[in-house]
DNA sequence: ATTATATCGATAAAGATATACCGATATGCT
DNA sequence: AGCATATCGGTATATCTTTATCGATATAAT
C-alpha cells in the first residue's frame, strides 16, 4: 500500500477492480494479469496497471497480481476497514431503500439509522433499524459522532436538511436531490445525480439511433 | 443550438445548469450572466461560459443570458423534449422507488412499468404502474419499442438480465448492480456504482480527520 | 460624448488523464 | 541452456479538460 494523492480519476476505478476481484469464484487462479482484468472490465491493459500500480507494486512479469493480496491492499487503500458510519435523513421510498441495502458493509458503510420530519414514520423497520423525528437528528449525530450523511428528501427541503448536517458535525454529504447544495468549503457534497445519468443515456441512444437511418 | 460531440464531463454539467436556471422563481430577471451561475454552482466562470457556448452563442455582454431561451436550447441539446421510454427489471425496494419517482419526466424520461422473476409481485403499484412477470419482458419491449432499461436486481442475477434486455432491442443500460456487464459494443451501460460514490466521500474524510491531527 | 464597468467569446497556457512504447524479468518450450 | 513469450513498471507522448488572459461590446454614469 502506498496511496498517496490518488486523483479522483483513479478512486473512482479502484472500487470496480475490487469487486471484480472479488467476485471470482472460490477456485480461480491465485493470479490475475492485468491484461485479464482489462478485458473483464473493458478497459486498457495499461490503464489497468497504471491503476495498480498506484495501489502497491506487487505485479511480477508473466505472473500477474496475487488475487488476495490484491484485495488486501485495495481494501486498505479504499478504507474498507474502517466501518464508517453513516445516517440518512428521508425515510420515503428512497430513503428506506438506501437504510434496508445490505451492500454498504462491504464497502466499509454502516447506514444507522434514518430521520424523518413526518413523525408518524418514527420507529424500527423491517431490518431493524430505527427512524427517528428530525429533530433529533443533532443530538443523535453528536452522540454517535456520525461524519457521513445521505440527502434523501425533495428538492425543496435539501438546502435546509443540509445545513442541520453540518451543523450537527457531518463532513460528508451524499445528496440524492436534485439542486445544488451551499456548503462551508471544508464539507464535501457528492451529488448522485440522476439527471446527469440519464443524460449520458439518452445522448447514446440518440447517436445510435442516428447512426442507424444513416 | 449546435451540439457536435460534446465531451462527457460538459455534458455531466449541462443537467446542473437546466436544474438551476428551472429553479429560478418566476419573478427572477430575464437575464442571468455566467458569473451568476458560476457562484451559485460553485464552478468557475470561465467553465460556465465554455459550456453554454458549447450549446449556443447566446449571451451578450454586459446582460447574461435570457434564462428562458437557455432552458430550450438546453432541453433541444439534452433531448428532454422527446419521452424516453424505460423499463426497470427488478422490482425489489430500489426498483419500485424509481418506479414511483416522479421527478424522472423532468429530464424526459418516463418510468413505464417493471419486471419481477418472482410473480408474486406482478399486478398494479400504488402509482397505478404494472409489475410484470420478467417472462413477458422482450414481448413487452419489443411491442412498446422500450430502447432503455434499468437493472435494479442483485448482481448475481444483473447478467442475466442485461442479456434478456440486449435480446429484447434494448440500447441502453442503466446499471445499478455492483457488477461489471459485458454487453455488445453498440450497447451502452452506465453504471450507479454506490461503491465509487461511497469511495469519495470516505476518502475526503480521512484527507478531513487527518487534517485536524496535524 | 466620453469613460468606466460587467460581461461576452476566443485563444493560449496549464493541468490532468489516458495511451503508447520500451527495457526488464519470470516462465515455459525446444 | 538458450530462445520465445507474457507481463510488469517506468518514461514519453498524446489527448482531454480546466483555467487564465485578452480584445470586443453593451449598458450605465459622469
């Protein structure tokens, strides 16, 4: 492991050969080329490397990379040790959705527990995890020392949800709104923007569809 | 309007600039000038300016530009006039919240129905959308033309599904299994990996803690 | 009318990311 | 043993993206 300043680029490639990696059945070869993995991912065999490489130098000539230590290494390198835990505020469709999602463990994600303004939605879920009112939304995340929160309301109500965050002491947000959130500097904003997805699908099909009567 | 291949990383933006402008209220100016949106947004302004002129040279100096011809050159450019179409397989917790959300039609995407394996879960949802058996899925594409699809499964099902999807004139994948898909070259996918989100967040917060000990 | 200012679009420079190339090395084959 | 081959890591090059700079222009103020 030597991680130092991986650009974003890179980070967001790293958790793709991790799951990759980790999805190979149980009798796989103890080695991966990377020339393998990018042909599983469709990627460029030396992007794959240069990746890696960023990682820990742990590639021999003709052999490859040791699958597990692989593994190991990205684990450490992502943070997938450390648990960090994390609380959604929304308790709608969305919201539970994200609270019920078995999957965050293996990314080193704990979702605690969710928040609702609407009191009525207040109590434990099928999964068993609680949704609390709003308004304990502060003197929960003080006492939990929550540094990760998930933006899981409308639009209209996002900006205010937002600065109850980090006036409650959370460093990250994950927004699923679809606005544009204001934030101290020191606070960092990832939306999931779904407008942003669907574009880079619609002009696909656009092209493709054009390509065809041409 | 002139649109000739944008690159990816304008056209992620472009659905940041529509989002804003439409959420100005009605009483706002007529004009909003590049410097505006940059603060706003939190972009530079000479990347705002880069971008609209990517899509028109409407601005004019010293006034802006006129907010409501920006909206339509950029619904014409993002292709939010014509409906897409889509369906969803999987009609678990995540499948049945897109299923519902509204907010898709703003970006000119219509959520028709979805499909489930297990036929327990066919019939009508609350929002007055079908639930098919996945079996009927390629009669059903092919009769409604559905060119995009979203897969909402776990990932050991996704290539099974992303396959059924190929076999049934689907063109465009949205993916939100944790898996790699491998598809014919002319099909694009584009992946909702929670894992790369989560990775950025986590890594700005330990860049964060670290901070504070030093 | 002249000057000051905000803002534009275009071009140039800088920075980030991806690709191509090459020498080194570990294995298998003759 | 010696050669062919797959594969690595590093350096160099090319491409893509962002940021800086500048002259032009439309309005407002003097």
């Amino acid at each position: 492991m030597k991680q130092n300043s991986l650009s974003k680029a890179v980070l967001e490639r790293l958790p793709v050969y991790l799951q990759y990696l980790r999805s190979l059945p149980a009798n796989a070869p103890e080695n991966i080329s990377a020339t393998t993995i990018a042909n599983e991912l469709g990627l460029g065999e030396v992007q794959v490397r240069k990746d890696l490489a960023s990682v820990c130098n742990l590639g021999r000539p003709r052999i490859g990379y040791m699958v597990s230590c692989l593994i190991n290494e990205l684990e450490a390198v992502l943070g997938y040790n450390k648990i960090n835990d994390t609380i959604i505020v929304g308790a709608g469709k969305l919201g539970k959705a994200l609270l019920a999602y078995e999957g965050f463990k293996n990314y080193g994600f704990n979702m605690v527990s969710a928040f609702d303004i609407d009191e009525s939605k207040t109590g434990l879920t099928e999964t068993g995890k609680n949704i609390y009112p709003l308004s304990e939304l502060k003197k929960r995340c003080k006492e939990m020392q929550i540094k990760i929160g998930v933006i899981a309301v409308p639009a209209e109500q996002a900006q205010s949800v937002c600065d109850l965050m980090v006036e409650s002491g959370i460093l990250a947000i994950w927004n699923f709104a679809p606005i544009h959130l204001n934030v101290p500097k020191n606070i960092l904003v990832h939306n999931e923007n779904m407008a942003t997805s669907l574009v880079l699908l619609s002009s696909h099909l656009t092209e493709q569809l054009n390509e065809r009567q041409s």
